[in-house]
C-alpha cells in the first residue's frame, strides 16, 4: 500500500477525471494513464470482471501510475474486501440508502476494532506480507484508501443528511441512471422530477463540504465541473463512440472535399 494521488488530489478540492472499464483489459488501463487520466474504476456490478481480472488491472495501474478504484458488485462486506484484497486504492459501492448502509461500507473499507474487514498478512494490498509488519500496513492503509458512496436511489434522498454524517467517506457520487429507475423515468435522468433531485442532492452535498462525483460524457463535463463535481467518470464506449464520431465527420468531410 502506497500513497494515493486521487485522495490527495480530492482533499486539495481539484477535480479528478476516471474512466470506467467494464471487461478485462490491464492494456486499457495502461493506455488511460498514459492518455492522462488520474483513475480507473473497475466496475464488478455490471461487467464481466473477475476478482483474478481486478488483480491484474491494479497491478496495471500501480505500474503506470494510474489509481484503480474498484466497484464491488454489491454493498456487502465480503464484496467489498473481496474487491479492496485485490490491491485497489478504494472503492465506490453501490446501492448505499442509509447512514446504516454507509457505516457498514466504511467498516468494510477500513481496518480496526469496529471493522468489518478481514485482515491477512501476505495480501497483494499488504506486499505479500513485505510491507513491514502490520501496524505499518494497516495504518498506511487506513489513511490512503478511498470511501466512495452511491447515492443512486429514491430511497437515499430522505436520508442524504444522515449519510453525509458519517465519518470515513471520500466522496458521495450521485447515479443518475439508477436514480432515474427508481423515481420512475428508467434510463431518463433529464426528467424534471429526477433532475430536481440531482440538483438538491448536489446541493447539499456541497452546503455540507463534502466531495460529490458523477458521471459525465464530452459534452457534459463541463456542466459537471461547473456544478461542484470533483469525482468524475466517463466510460470507454463513450470514448469511442466520440472519437469514431469524429474521425467519420473528418474523413467524410475529406470524401466530399474529393468529390
């Protein structure tokens, strides 16, 4: 476990920009960090990742210097270490409703007394067991890994206040997607009723000063920058699909021009 570049740039109040990767690729992480990204997140909730695939890809990104932050595929405790034993600097999980559900997450994250992780010695997180005896690691652990929570339910939106409170958490990501599900406009977040909740809910976010996060494509980083994020996604098929959109627009440009 090292020190990690996400966090501190986080806590500096600067915004970070990540990709999401859905299927095995340490290439692809290699590519995102040389292209300038600061993260990665390994999504296990709706790809086709394996714990094996997650290992790999950590070990990608420590070696380009990239941050890999995993999402387990559940809330659950064991999910979550299963995800933070693979060597990732922190993850962002899912479905998170109460400050019940953000306790348990951070406990999930964390080392200590009240923890819900499982500690091993001869982890990859630990330098297979080189890292220098326990409190070393642990400590060292505690202070660099990531909490991320999504808010990302209709349920969560009356208890944002509670959720907030909670001592541990990095960042509080807003999902619009499922948001969108959950208020009943599947797949529509720009609904008037989903958009209002987005806006209160990164609203207090910010009132709080509190780091909030969300996804964003091309053509609405700028609109997220703008709103306060500093936690912020794009996916790679939306990458590609902007830049063969704009390689097709030149090169049929080219065409007509020959024409």
């Amino acid at each position: 476990m090292k020190c990690n570049p996400l966090k501190e740039k986080l806590t500096r109040g600067k915004p970070a920009f990540g990709c999401s990767i859905m299927f095995p690729s340490p290439q692809l992480v290699e590519m995102l960090a040389y292209a300038g990204f600061d993260w990665v997140l390994l999504d296990c909730e709706h790809g086709s990742l394996s714990l094996a695939d997650v290992e790999v890809m950590a070990m990608a990104a420590d070696a380009s210097g990239i941050t890999a932050i995993g999402r387990p595929e559940s809330n659950a405790p064991e999910a979550i270490q299963r995800i933070m034993d693979r060597g990732v600097a922190g993850v962002q999980v899912p479905h998170i409703n109460t400050a019940a559900d953000a306790r348990r997450a951070v406990a999930s994250v964390k080392f200590g007394p009240k923890a819900l992780r499982g500690l091993a010695a001869g982890t990859r997180p630990d330098k297979w067991g080189f890292s220098g005896g326990g409190p070393v690691f642990t400590d060292l652990a505690n202070q660099s890994t990531l909490a991320i929570v999504q808010i990302e339910h209709e349920a969560a939106l009356a208890n944002v206040d509670e959720i907030l409170a909670v001592p541990g958490i990095d960042v509080f990501f807003v999902g619009p997607s499922d948001l969108s599900q959950s208020m009943g406009h599947p797949g529509n977040p720009k609904a008037e009723p989903v958009a209002r909740a987005i806006e209160a809910t990164m609203a207090t976010i910010g009132a709080a000063g509190k780091t909030p996060g969300m996804p964003a494509t091309t053509e609405t980083v700028a609109d997220a920058i703008k709103r306060g994020n500093r936690y912020i996604y794009t996916h790679v098929p939306k990458l590609i699909g902007s830049a063969v959109a704009g390689f097709r627009k030149a090169a049929e440009a080219a065409c007509t021009g020959e024409k």
